[in-house]
C-alpha cells in the first residue's frame, strides 16, 4: 500500500517538474529539449499505466479497499495533467518548426547578400628638388559572400588614381580578384577565376592600409610585379600540425608572364586578360606555417615560360616572415627570380627587404587613445631593402641595382584608419628601378571599412 502511494506522489512530482521546466523553456525550446520531454512524457504515461494494474491487483486481492477511491482520484488528476503536459508540448513543438523555418529562411539570405569592405589610400609625395603631389593612388571595393556552405567567392575591383573610363586623366580600373571557392573536404577547396598570385609576403604588403611603409618593397614592384595577378585554377586550403601550429598552402596553374622582360625587372610581363602569348601554363605553389599569432614563414615557387615560342622560362622562389612579439613586429623576404636568356644563359634578378615596427604609443597612452580612440597605436618603422637585376638580354651590360633605406611613424586612432609619414633615402647604380637615387618625404591615409 505505501509502495502504490510513494508512487503516486512521485508521478505527480514528476508531473509538476516537467511542467514547470516546459513553461520555462517554451520561448527558447529546443528540438534536443523537446525530445527529451516527449520521452518524460511517454515514461509518464507507462507510470500511469502501471499504476492502475497496482490498483486492480489491491481491488482483486482485496487489501486497503478503503483507499481505493482515493487512489483512483489521483490517477485520474494524473491522467488530466498528462493531457496538459501534452497540449503544452504540441504548442511548443509548432513553436519549434515555425522558428526553425524562420531561421532557415534568414540564414539563406543571409548567405546570399554580399560582404562589401571599400579601402582606400591617399598619398602627398615630396621629392627633394621637385614639386609636392597629391595623389589619390587608389579606392578599391570588395564583394565576398558565402551563398552556399561549400561555396564562397571574392572579388576586388581597383580604381586606381581616380581612374575614369573613356576619359583623359590616366588611371585604370582593374579586376585584381575575382574567383570562386568550392570547397573539396575540410582541409582543401578548389579555387578559379582571377587570382593574386602566391608570391612572395602578400600577406603583409597586399593590401595598402595594412602595409606599415607607403611604398612597395622593392621587390614586390620589379620582382614580383605587385599587384600580381593571373587567369588560373588551383587548389588552396589549411591543415592543422598541432595544437600551434597550422599549415596553409596555395597551389596553381595560371595564365604566367609574358615577354615584356625589361632590364629594370619583371613588372611589364603582366599579360591581359584572355591573352596567352605561348601554349604553355605557370604553376606557382605557396606554404606558410603559422604557430599561434606570433610566427609565419612561408615560402614561394614559381614556374612558367614567358617567351613567344614557349622555349625560355622565369623561374622563381621566395623565402619571407612575419614575427610578433609583444610591441615588436618584423617581417621580410627574399626573393630570387632567375631568366632565361635566349643565348643559352640566364639572368639572376634578386632582392629582399627587412622591416621593423614597433608600438611606441605604450609609454604615453593617454596621449595618443583617449576616450574617443581608446585603441589608438603609434609605431615607429624601419625598413630597408634592395634588388640587384642582372640585363635580361645580355651578358656585356652591368647590372641595375637599387637601394633604399626608410624611416617613418604609423599612427592607427582606429583599426580602420591609418596615418603614415615616411621618409626615403634611396641610392641606385645604372638605370633607376623605382625611384633611383632620391630623398623622399612621403605623407598618406588609408582606410578600410
């Protein structure tokens, strides 16, 4: 008798528990919740069950038939929350689809409305001897979207020095990206369209806001002709080594450079869109491994031949860095790209850059942040950097070398904004590559949104 009575009172406690936690729960149900309570629910109804064969078994045997009546009452109250219970649980199940469906509806157009960043830079360069200009060097505009969740694309559209179309103040507009991901497994995707090149530390010095000195490395412009980019199809993704290290890699065959080799470097051999001036195709590969946020090394290949008849090739590797630590960053490269000559020999065209930046907004941050740019970091940067091109062509004229040593502040009130001043020394021997033998102020904003 106090067994059949001890379980009444716990099905009913059972009862009001489940009750209590579905009225809680209804604004934010869940399908793993709502299945846990259907189970409860299915379990109470067998309790249920049980208790009423308890009852017959007490009637049949007749023991404590007194309380029969009273037992009966309970299991009827029971049954009349189990119905509640139940109705509750429709309600919230309905609940649950129409937010799922509301949900589902979102997220779709949500992938499909494109990411759009602007980003932009505008520069005062002040050559001594020579007139100050301003220059609107470049406004670009980015699209990147997720319409599937194993497709994305991306795509950056250059307006380069207040470019018109049709018009007669110079500058152009530039597709430098424009591909489609499809991703493969979770460790590779495939990659095609318009693609910036893996050469070298893109990584740093691509994108002008996020580059610490306002010119390009030198060997991004006669080596690597920055900005770098091709027809091609590859494949690209990342692998995790450990729990600190990850590795990416890059991997493609692309359009490759044409002949417009000059003795000042590589960067008029860019061919147009749809023009392939040999039957052959450039492959270029890329590996960096990251470890946490403060070291990434990479390194660069690539290979293609860029003469008419397809018989003579650039070949070219790179070695570059990028180190954290604390207020101290430094990066770098090297970079050698080697030239086929038509007469059997080839020429070597090499050059690196070193570049430190280090926060000096740390020793007086009240100065530089206060409430407005609570964020706000000065650097101070130090670069230097060479390239040494050997004649493309011949073996009988010396070599064109180029040097430059640059000095300046970055000064970031915002991570979308930036200010810079620099100052350039550069000394050159034989043709200039960039700026030859100059001293150079140079002032710039840049901004990415």
């Amino acid at each position: 008798m106090s067994l059949v009575k001890k379980q009444v009172s716990n099905g009913i406690f059972i009862l009001l528990l489940i009750w209590s936690v579905a009225l809680v729960a209804a604004p934010m149900a869940s399908e793993k919740r709502l299945q846990q309570l259907e189970i409860q629910w299915q379990q109470m109804q067998q309790d249920i069950q049980q208790l009423k064969q308890d009852v017959n078994i007490i009637q049949h045997q007749n023991q404590a038939v007194e309380s029969v009546p009273q037992l009966q009452q309970r299991i009827t109250d029971l049954e009349n929350y189990a119905v509640q219970l139940y109705n509750v649980l429709s309600k919230l199940q309905k609940q649950y689809d129409k937010t799922e469906l509301e949900v589902t509806q979102l997220a779709a157009s949500a992938r499909n409305q494109p990411n759009i960043t602007l980003y932009g830079t505008f520069a005062i360069d002040k050559k001594r001897h020579e007139a100050t200009i301003f220059d609107a060097q470049s406004v670009e505009l980015v699209f990147s979207g997720q319409p599937h969740q194993k497709i994305s694309y991306f795509t950056e559209f250059e307006f380069e020095r207040a470019a018109t179309v049709g018009g007669g103040r110079g500058g152009e507009v530039l597709v430098e990206q424009a591909y489609l991901d499809l991703q493969l497994f979770d460790w590779m995707s495939s990659r095609t369209g318009v693609i910036l090149i893996p050469f070298g530390n893109i990584e740093e010095n691509h994108y002008t806001p996020i580059r610490e000195t306002i010119s390009k490395t030198l060997t991004a412009y006669a080596l690597a002709p920055s900005d770098w980019f091709d027809n091609g199809t590859g494949l690209t993704g990342q692998v995790k080594v450990n729990k600190d290290w990850l590795l990416f890699y890059q991997t493609y065959l692309t359009t490759g450079l044409g002949s417009d080799i000059s003795a000042t470097g590589l960067r008029g051999t860019r061919q147009g869109f749809g023009v392939d001036n040999n039957n052959n195709k450039a492959f270029s590969l890329d590996v960096s491994l990251k470890f946490a946020s403060m070291l990434n090394m990479g390194w660069s290949f690539y290979q293609g031949a860029y003469s008419d008849d397809g018989k003579e090739d650039i070949t070219g590797w790179s070695s570059d860095f990028i180190f954290e630590w604390k207020a101290l960053k430094l990066s770098g490269e090297y970079m050698r790209m080697n030239v086929d000559r038509a007469e059997g020999t080839t020429a070597k065209m090499d050059g690196l850059y070193l570049r430190s930046s280090y926060e000096i907004s740390q020793y007086f941050k009240p100065l530089w942040s206060g409430t407005l740019f609570p964020d706000a970091k000065l650097h101070y940067i130090m670069q230097y950097d060479w390239v040494n091109i050997e004649n493309p062509y011949t073996l009988e004229v010396k070599d064109n070398k180029e040097q430059r040593y640059t000095l300046g502040f970055s000064y970031r009130p915002d991570h979308r904004l930036v200010l810079k001043l620099n100052y350039e020394y550069s000394k050159a021997s034989g043709l200039r590559i960039l700026r030859g033998n100059a001293k150079s102020w140079l002032a710039s904003m840049g901004y990415i949104f």
